[in-house]
C-alpha cells in the first residue's frame, strides 16, 4: 500500500449528508445521550454534542457548557451555565 505524501484538503460545502459505521452498531444505537450504553453511542454523541464538562489529556475536568457547579451532598447539584447556554 503507498501512503499519500501530503494531505488534500477540500473546500467545505454547508449541508449535505454525512454517513458513519461502527464496529458494534445495533438496533440499539441511539442520539440520545441519556439511553446510550455503548461505546459507540459515547462517540457519536460526543461528536454531537457539548459536554457540561469533559476530562483533559491529564484527566482533570475542564468546563465547557458549565461555568461552575456545586453540590453539599452529593446528590444535589448545582450548575452554573456560561452565558449565551440553554439547557433543553
């Protein structure tokens, strides 16, 4: 197999369709991030949505949709959206 020597780069097109496969998809797969249970749900809903938080290349949380959160429990949270989130 030859290996290309430089990448190419097309120029974006808006819309359009964008198909993936995965390894272990089933009639389970699903978009909903509150009924995923495969790692394969986990990547496609990483990829479509944000996180409220998400570990680094350390593995040390970093805010992304929350500004902060809080809790006295442990079973109770509160979380700080940054402006401009909505939560739905």
């Amino acid at each position: 197999l030859g290996r290309a020597k430089q990448a190419v780069a097309a120029t974006p097109v808006s819309g359009g369709t964008f198909k993936a496969a995965g390894w272990s998809s089933s009639t389970a797969d699903t978009l909903d991030p509150a009924k995923a249970s495969l790692s394969t749900d986990y990547v496609r809903c990483c990829s479509l949505y944000n996180r409220l938080t998400f570990l680094d290349k350390d593995g040390k949380t970093q805010m992304e949709l929350a500004e902060s959160f809080d809790t006295k429990d442990a079973k109770t949270w509160t979380v700080k959206l940054r402006k401009g989130v909505t939560f739905h």
